[in-house]
C-alpha cells in the first residue's frame, strides 16, 4: 500500500479502526470481481484501490450503535 494513500484516507476516515475494517471489506469485494469505483493509468494493488475510493468519497460507512 503506498504511504501518501494512506495519509490521504486518514483525512477521510480518521479512526485507524474503521479505516482498516471499510478497506479490507473493499478489497473482498475487488478480489471477488467488484469493479472499481475509481480509474487509473496505472496497475493498482486491491488495497490501493480501495484507498483511492475513500479518498475520492466513492466509499462511505456507517456506525451501528447496539
């Protein structure tokens, strides 16, 4: 996963926890053949793809309260 990416993220989601739970359910996703919400030039990880989909707001949560 590439540093600046992750730097990016954490301005969207800032609670380490989450940010890891909603990537790693995204990267899942992508392996099990979701497209990606977001393009690139380049060939991108799983990972940083679905950090480029929470910076650019292409990914949101929510928190349930019990």
């Amino acid at each position: 996963m590439r540093d600046e990416y992750i730097r990016e993220a954490q301005k969207v989601i800032p609670d380490p926890n989450i940010l890891i739970n909603v990537i790693s359910r995204r990267v899942k996703q992508l392996r099990r053949g979701s497209r990606p919400l977001v393009e690139s030039l380049e060939k991108l990880s799983p990972e940083d793809i679905a950090l480029r989909e929470v910076i650019e707001g292409k990914i949101s949560y929510e928190l349930h309260t019990v």
